[in-house]
C-alpha cells in the first residue's frame, strides 16, 4: 500500500433540515505532507470531536481502489482525491484483508487501525445524495480510522509498512458488516469485545450485548 494524495480541509458550512451546520468533510488534495497528530490532521478542520477526531479518529484513510465503483454511480460531480472526507487516499488498501489493531509506519508515523468509518449524513450533502450512505453499507469498503502512535509527517508516495499484524483477526471489513447486520454474528462481537484496539466503550458494548445474547 502507499499514499497517492494527502488531504485537508476548512470549516464549510451546510443546511441540514432547515439549520446551518459546519463540517469538514469537504477536503481537497495538498501538496504538502500532512503531520499526523495523536488527536488529529494538523491544520484539518475537525468540527464535531464527538464523532471526529480523538484518539481513535485521529486521522481517516479510504483507498483509491474503488473511486471509479463511485464514479460510476454519481459521474457529474467534481471528482477529486479526499471526496471521502479522507486524510490519506492510499493504493491497494482491502477492507477484508487488513485487521483492527494492525500496526503500520506511514512516513515518519507509526499507526494502528481503530475502526471503520461509519457514513452520516454529511458525506449524503457532499454527494447530494443521502441515498449514497445506503450505498456506501452495502459497497462495505468503508476506510478506517487509525490511532496515532508515533507522530510524524506522511506524503505522497509514503509506502504503508506493515509493522505487526493484530493477533485478533476481526478485519476491518467484518466489524464494519457487523455494524450494519440485522442479526449479529456472536463469534465476531466476541472478537470485537477482546480487541484491545477498539475504544474501550465499543468493546463493553459488545460485551453488553453478548451477556444478554
């Protein structure tokens, strides 16, 4: 895996039934390397840290891989790298390969993959179409977040280095299909609640919900 483009973005403001609501969703592609902080991108703007950044958010990686599969279905918008609201565009990223708690170097950082990247109804407005986030579940190739280790720059053309491979095979894929399933998997929210990657509060929900299984 490598990085292809590096991204950023300012506050834009959106109406969201009937109120004005700022986001950061709308990034763009810079030609300089992005510093990886344990909270967040620095110079990102990250509005709402109730969903966005922190720890295990810190920063948002979505593989270029599947760009024409989007292209394909929305072709009259204004494409460009970051249309995810991605920090990191990378090459050769699988969703159902790579696992929670993997550990990479990118650049001069060291990260570990934390979670997938759930949709919300601000990638519906970039889209301008809410019906993408239907789209997007079903497509399950989601990106995932990573929890900043070491701090450090990363740039275009950075090769993804796989440090150490979780012991815990829960992938990025099968938690965030786990996430949307009608019918919960019990072997897989077993596995969600023993990874020590993921929040604290997401593995005692799965635990909360295997005691009551």
């Amino acid at each position: 895996m490598k990085v292809i483009a590096t991204n950023i973005s300012e506050p834009k403001t959106i109406s969201w039934r009937g109120k004005e609501v700022k986001t950061g969703i709308f990034k763009y592609p810079t030609s300089e390397p992005l510093y990886l902080g344990t909270e967040d991108v620095r110079k990102d703007a990250v509005i709402d840290r109730k969903y966005h950044g922190g720890e295990h958010k810190a920063c948002y990686l979505f593989s270029a891989d599947y760009y024409s599969y989007w292209k394909h279905l929305y072709p009259d918008l204004d494409w460009n790298w970051g249309m995810f609201g991605e920090n990191l565009t990378v090459l050769g990223m699988d969703e159902n390969l790579i696992r929670i708690g993997d550990i990479y170097k990118i650049g001069t950082s060291i990260v570990q993959l934390s979670e997938p990247r759930e949709p919300c109804y601000k990638l519906g407005a970039k889209f301008g179409d809410q019906a993408v986030l239907k789209q997007f579940i079903h497509h399950a190739h989601c990106g995932t977040y990573v929890r900043v280790l070491e701090e450090g720059e990363v740039a275009v053309n950075d090769r993804i280095e796989l440090i150490k491979q979780s012991d815990n095979p829960l992938t990025i894929a099968a938690y965030f299909k786990m996430l949307y399933a009608t019918t919960k998997d019990t072997k897989t929210m077993q596995l969600a609640a023993n990874n020590e990657a993921l929040a604290k509060e997401k593995r005692e929900k799965w635990r909360t919900l295997l005691s009551e299984s």
